[in-house]
C-alpha cells in the first residue's frame, strides 16, 4: 500500500471544493482511494459556527447543540465534552478552531452526500471505473497519547471485510472478526496528511490488495451494516455508564442504531437501551 499527501492551497470559508480537488489532482489511477479531510469539505459549504468570544462557554454551547450525546465538561480534568455524533464518539463532537479561518468548523452536513458527490465527479472528469472516495477527521484514541485519523463516509469500495467463517494457521475458526478498512485506510492517510500546519487535506491512497471497489454508492442498509448497537458493543460496560446528556442535533442513533428525536434534555444510556428495544 502506498499513502501520498497531497498539497493543495490554503482552504477558506465557501471557496470551490471542486476546483481545489481537480486542481490538485493531475490524474487518478485505477484501483486507487482518495481521501478528503471533513474540514475541508465543511468550510467550502459553509458548514461552521461564528467564533466571537472565543470561550471555553461558548465552543461547550456549540458542541452541546451539534452533538446528539454529550457528558458534562466539568467530568474532564481538561474540560472537554466527550459526544457522539453521526455513530463516532469523539472529544466535542468534532469541532475545531485549528486551521478554521477564525470560525468552529463543525462536521459536514452531509457526509456521505458528500463523498458520493466527489465520487461521481471524480470518475467522470478522469474516466476511471474503481475509485474509492473516504472522507475522514482525526480524533483521539482511548489509553493511548495523539490522534489517530477515523471515518465518517465511504464511497465506492467495500469498508469492512467479514472474515468470520475462515481458519487461522493452526485451522481455528474465526467467530467474530471483521476488518475494517475504511478505518484502516483512515488512520494510514492520516499520518501523511498531519495534523498541524502541512497543508495537505488530501491523500491518494494506491496499490491496494485488500480493498474490494463497488460500482455503486453505498445504500442505507450498507451503511447500516458499519454500526453497532450499544447493547452489542465490547464496550457496553463502559458505554452504559457514562452520564450522557441529550444535544441539540435533531436525529440521534444514541448509540443503539436508531434514529429518534432529542427533544428530551436528559437520558440516561439505560433509557436509550429501554426505548431502542420497544
């Protein structure tokens, strides 16, 4: 596998994300994955929050009404909101203030809107058949120092391999292991991208052994297939505890991989598990 950073210009609030992608790109090879940083793609649609105090009460409200579950920052020795959003847990629901052009660029209104669009404008103007498009962010990882880069959206290419049923060297039969390549593949482009002042939000991904391209953007049930219900989760005993708070964005899977309002300020993880079920 080979992972190549690639430059563009400076990215600023509602430039032309596709001119900056065909700009960038002199060519795309067959079988190949280009990665796209989410904050890029959220500051050409204007997808941020105005920046006027610059408070921590101020980024804590915008996190607060992005987010679909947070806990309290007070629980946080650095005081920061853990929150789920779009079936990724991560510190403030994914909001920056790093290279954002003075604003919180928030996620992406639509990432997988996204990616599909990238896609078929990547595969017309090069008139390329297997392309994968990722669309990721950065976020930390449990018990572990830095940032490890993570997916939001896929397109174009299957993002788990399900290797259960297959033997290992000594014939023991795999039960529960799947592969996950988009965030894989995430983690990898991550590293030749940075994290600071590099400047490079894209990352063409190549010669690629694993990947399994798909002539089609992923359908709902696909997608689906990615998450994983709280009460599934290896990490239930950890999930189920935390003090989550109700946010402000208007569908929530809280963790258990259904959507449904969140007009209620409060829930605990065992009410989310109860109202799931029904």
């Amino acid at each position: 596998m080979k992972a190549t950073g690639i430059k563009t210009p400076i990215v600023h609030i509602g430039d032309n994300l596709e001119k900056i992608l065909l700009d960038a790109l002199p060519n795309l090879p067959e079988k190949s994955i280009l990665v796209v940083t989410c904050k890029i793609i959220a500051l050409s649609e204007g997808s941020v929050a105005e920046r006027k105090l610059a408070t921590k009460k101020e980024k804590w409200a915008v996190v607060q009404q992005q987010a679909e579950l947070y806990t309290d920052p007070g629980q946080s020795q650095y005081n920061l909101m853990l929150t789920v959003k779009d079936q990724i847990m991560a510190v403030n629901a994914g909001i920056d203030e790093s290279n954002a052009d003075g604003a919180y660029v928030l996620f992406p209104k639509n990432a997988y809107a996204s990616a599909e669009k990238i896609w078929r404008l990547l595969r017309d103007h090069y008139q390329i058949k297997q392309l994968g498009v990722l669309i990721i962010d950065s976020k930390t990882f449990p018990l572990k120092w830095g940032t490890i880069g993570t997916a939001l959206a896929y397109c174009g290419f299957q993002p788990v391999n399900d290797r259960r049923g297959e033997k290992d060297l000594f014939g023991y039969e795999m039960v529960m292991t799947k592969e996950n390549i988009a965030e894989g593949l995430a983690a990898a482009a991550n590293v030749e991208m940075g994290e600071v002042a590099e400047q490079k939000p894209l990352c063409l991904i190549e010669n690629l052994e694993k990947v399994v391209f798909q002539d089609h953007p992923p359908t709902p049930a696909e997608i689906e297939e990615l998450n994983i219900s709280i009460v599934d989760d290896v990490y239930a005993p950890v999930l189920t505890k935390a003090n989550w708070q109700k946010g402000g964005h208007h569908q929530s899977k809280n963790l258990s991989g259904k959507s449904h309002s969140t007009t209620s300020q409060q829930a605990s993880a065992k009410e989310m598990i109860h109202h799931s079920s029904k």
